[in-house]
C-alpha cells in the first residue's frame, strides 16, 4: 500500500470523527483521576487538526509537511498536557519520514514508532507508570514486529490497535506513577488511564482508515 499527503488527511478526518464519539467516555475516564476534560482536549485538538489540514494543497504536500501541520495547531489548540505529547509525536513522525513524497508500509510502521518515541520522550515515562506510553508503545513494539513478519499494514495496525487495547486495559491493575492522577497513589487503582484509552482511539482510528 502506498500512503499519499491526502490519505493521511484522511487518517486525520477520521481520527477527528473518533475522538469526538469518544469525548464523553473519555471525559468520565478522566473525571475518575483527573480533571475530567481529556475527551475534550483530544477532541478539540484533532477538530483543529482537521481544520489546518482542509486549507493544504494535498496535491503538491509531503507528508512531512501535513504532520508539522497537524504538529503545530494541536499544540496551539491544546493547552493540557496531551498538546505537547501529540505535539511532539507529529513532529517525530515528520522527521521519521522526511523526503518522501509517498510512504510505504514499512515507512508507516516507522511513523507510528516515532509518534510513540516522542510521546515518551516528551513525557518522560516509560511504560507501568499509567499513562498512554501503556498504550503506544506495545502498539509500535506490535507494529514493527508485524511488518517485520512480512504483514501488511492493515493487519500491523490490527496487531497495534490489539496491543494498544491490552496495554489500555492493563493501566487498570497500575497506580499512577505521572501527571495529576498520582495525586490519589492507590486510589488510582481500578481505573483506565483515559491518555492510553484514548491512545487506542486513535490508533483504531489510523487502522480504519488506512485498511
């Protein structure tokens, strides 16, 4: 499969639709452990994606220069604390594949990897600490395992999309280690991250629209 300018919008419209069916569960995750408004900033963040992208000449864009794009105006819509993570993903993801008009599976496979390097690295965790690295990175581990298989992107993003679930559910048995909810330590307990609930809302939403 080769992944053009316009099927990353598209990626991104779609990410956007998710988001917003989701906001509710996700605010209510969130009102458990945190200030009950991450369905909100995802939502809020991904519509303006969605904006910034509609005014790009798709035609003549690479890739690198959709997702510093959708860098930049998620940061500038989103003040919470997912606006640097998502922020510094997009622009890990531009640089992993920088110079290429089209993308390959493999090259998306990078992308996905780089998006939850940067996630990681900007949010200085690392993966049993209760955030959306629980999610994103056994879903780039399950992604880059599956290409290297031979697999197709669609059943590497079903393998990440499946990884990402389990690593959602998981963050329930952890307390959280990072941000406002280890305030509450065991308290915390219990609960799904609502970052890696999200996290695999968007990459269910990747996996839809590029299968």
């Amino acid at each position: 499969m080769t992944i053009a300018a316009f099927d990353l919008k598209r990626m991104f419209d779609a990410i956007a639709v998710a988001m917003e069916a989701d906001r509710d569960r996700l605010c209510q995750l969130d009102g458990v452990i945190g200030d009950a408004d991450h369905g909100i900033a995802m939502a809020l963040g991904f519509n303006t994606v969605r904006d910034a992208l509609a005014s790009l000449d798709l035609a003549a864009a690479e890739p690198t220069a959709l997702l510093n794009t959708a860098a930049k105006s998620f940061l500038n819509a989103v003040g919470a604390s997912c606006g640097p993570l998502y922020a510094t993903a997009f622009m890990r993801a531009a640089a992993a594949v920088r110079g290429k008009a089209t993308l390959a599976d493999a090259d998306f496979v990078a992308l996905l990897q780089a998006m939850a390097q940067g996630i990681k690295d900007r949010g200085k965790a690392e993966t049993g600490e209760k955030t959306m690295v629980d999610a994103w990175q056994p879903a780039a581990e399950a992604a880059g395992a599956s290409n290297a298989a031979g697999k197709n992107l669609a059943e590497s993003l079903q393998a990440a999309f499946a990884a990402a679930e389990r690593g959602a559910e998981s963050t329930k048995d952890m307390i959280a280690a990072k941000g406002r909810s280890s305030r509450l330590g065991e308290r915390s307990l219990g609960h799904i991250d609502p970052g890696a609930a999200s996290a695999v809302t968007v990459i269910g939403a990747m996996r839809d629209s590029l299968a």
